[in-house]
DNA sequence: TATGAAAGACTAACTAA
DNA sequence: TTAGTTAGTCTTTCATA
C-alpha cells in the first residue's frame, strides 16, 4: 500500500468503472500497472469487491442491536447479512454489539425487518435510526 | 423497478463488473436490455455509483455526532463528506443528528477524526464506536 | 513496455408490443 | 411511442514477448 495504490482506489471509489488505460493517465503510470495492482489488491483483499451504491428503497435505516451476553455475534451476524434488505452487518463495540444497514422500500419494510431482528433468540433488544439523507465520502 | 431490475441489482452488487451479456443470460434477457435498464438506473440514480467496497485502512469505526439545534446539518454534512478517511455521512433520526463512517489507518487515525469533527463549530458531542467486523449483504 | 488477439461495450437500425 | 433485439464497429483488457 502505497501512494499509487491509494491513487488508484480514490479513482475506484469514485467510479469503478473507469477504463484502466484512463486510472493510469489521472495517477501517472502505465496501464499494467493499474492492472497488476487492482488484481493484487483483490488478491490482498484490500479491495473487497467490486459493487454499486445504490438507492433502491426509498427508506434507509441503521438497526443497532444488543444480543445476550452468552452469544458469539458472528453466527447471527452471517444470517441476518442474508436478508433481503441488509446492506451490510457491523459488529461493533459500544451499547449495542451489532448494527444494521438496511434499505427497504417503505418504513414497513423497515418494521418487518425490527420484527424479524426481535423474534431472533440471541436478540435481547434493538434501536432503530432511520437515514434522513446520505453524503458519498 | 420491476423483477428484472432487482434481478440486475443483485448481480451488480454482488460483482458490479459482470459482463451485460453474462447478467443477461442470468436473468433470462438480452445483452442491450440490460445496458438499457442499468443505464435507465443511473438516470433515476436508483444506482447512485459504480465503486469498490475497500479494507484500506486496519479500523473502521462510525462516529456519532451531535450538534447545535439551531443548525442545518447539510453544511457540516457535505464538509465532512469530503475528509479523507470518512466513507459516507448520514444524517439520522434518533439521540444524534449524524453518523459518520471512517475507515482509517490505526486508531490514531480515528482519534484525529474524532478531534476535527469535535473541533467543529457546530458539533455539541460525539460518540463513537468501533467496528469489529463486517458482513456484507 | 509494447503489441495484438479476444472479450466486451456501444451505435444504430430494426421489430414488436 | 416505448422497450427489446441484433449486427457491426470501436474500446478495453490481458497475455505474450
């Protein structure tokens, strides 16, 4: 991880899609060489994987969840990044040990997905914010 | 947004640089409608980007802020959006008014964040935690 | 780092609903 | 009039030297 690979996921971050050839004129270097070390961070996993951000409900919501103290998060963790509406699970440290990011298409969406978070076992009890607006860093 | 769109949606979120005529045979059309309804996508901004989901620094960690009831949270929203290490900024609903996502180098790094964002004018408290571990969807 | 073959994306003309 | 298809052309990628 260098100035140049930093360079490059800048480029990335901003649009993907951006030909090779194009990333190695903006970073001054030459197309192998933004391809070598794209594949080499996919390799690393750096780069974790290529995606879209996307704004398909029209209602986003972080669910912050607390589960008994006797429950590894990773097992409930892997499920819950299976439905349908979760963007991502985060395991973090704090009041709450898991958090949500959700995206449904209305707050009923929403509500069914704290529902289902609730009727887990391991779940003790939930928070929910809704999004009001998102910035891109 | 019909089937067909939602079934483009997964394919792109789950590898964003599948060829059209692959997510086409996948989900049962052809290569130009697929162009056609991503491209209609990016126009209605369902898609908001094509990038990278990236591991770059070692800490993540959300930092939640409060600030000042007599404040419009855009301003100082746009502004943080642009620091380095924050990944995205939500304003939500609930005890504080926005949540930032950082992904920084070591914890010093989190620190400094935490200490620009406290530096703020307009910025009451801050709360932050860390994440341990991440699931995507 | 260059170069050329192969893969993919894009243009535009066409068809069907 | 809009959405979908297809053939031909152009661009990008990727392996080789």
């Amino acid at each position: 991880m260098d100035e140049l690979d930093r360079a490059i996921l800048d480029v990335l971050r901003r649009d993907s899609r951006t030909p090779y050839t194009e990333i190695a004129d903006e970073v001054g270097t030459s197309e192998g060489t933004v391809r070598n070390r794209v594949e080499r961070m996919m390799d690393d996993e750096v780069i974790e994987r290529f995606t879209i951000a996307t704004r398909t409900g029209n209602v986003k919501a972080m669910i912050e969840i607390s589960v008994a103290v006797d429950v590894d998060t990773e097992g409930i963790s892997e499920r819950m990044a299976e439905w349908e509406e979760v963007d991502f699970v985060w395991m973090v440290s704090g009041e709450q040990d898991v958090v949500l990011g959700v995206d449904a298409a209305d707050t009923r969406g929403v509500n069914d997905l704290i529902t289902k978070a609730r009727n887990q076992e391991e779940v003790v009890s939930t928070k929910t914010r809704l999004i009001l607006d998102e910035q891109l860093g």
